[in-house]
C-alpha cells in the first residue's frame, strides 16, 4: 500500500467549507481513480492534516496524470478556494511496511 501525507493552511473562516469540499473530493477520487481514502485531521497547531492510501504508487501517480481532477468540480473548486495561498504541502509519500492501525466505528456507521 501506498500512502501520500498532506498539510494545508486555510484561509480563515473555511474551515467548514474545506471538510466538505475535501470529502466529497476523495469520495471522487476513490470512485473515479482507485484511491483507497483517506483521513482528515484539524491539527491543534491551526493546520489541516490528511493521509490518504493507494493500493499501490503506479495506481497515484496514473492519478496525478490528471491533477486528479474529478468530476465533482464544485467541490474541488471550494477546496481550492479554502486553502491560503502557498497553504499546501506534501508531507511524505511512501510504501507502508507495517500496518497497526485500527478502525473503531462512528456513532450512524
């Protein structure tokens, strides 16, 4: 499996419109590029922060061909428009070698 890691600075007062746009956009890219999904996290130090998995590093960078653009232009154009300018990063990229992390249901799951 093959993890991608992000950081991005909002600008302020996006931050619900982000989540949205951020959700329904990797709803998109798993249907429509076989993303295997991804977590979103509010960081304590005012940054957002999202892992997503691939099955494998071929299967993202055929994605990335494409900027990943999804059909869901209303969303990936909110996303866009919620991050500060220069506000995104990649953290890492790489093959995970050991897996321990657990799912716990959400409350409607």
């Amino acid at each position: 499996m093959y993890a991608i890691a992000y950081r991005w600075k909002l600008k302020p007062g996006t931050e619900a419109q982000f989540e949205r746009a951020w959700a329904a956009g990797t709803s998109a890219i798993s249907a429509e590029f076989g993303g295997l999904g991804s977590r979103l996290h509010a960081g304590e130090d005012g940054f957002y922060y999202a892992y997503a998995q691939w099955p494998d590093k071929e299967t993202y960078e055929k994605a990335m061909e494409t900027r990943m653009h999804h059909s869901d232009d209303v969303a990936r154009e909110a996303y866009r428009d919620a991050i500060a300018e220069d506000g995104s990063e990649i953290l890492f990229a790489g093959e995970m070698v050991c897996d321990l992390l657990q799912s716990i249901p959400r409350a409607g799951d």
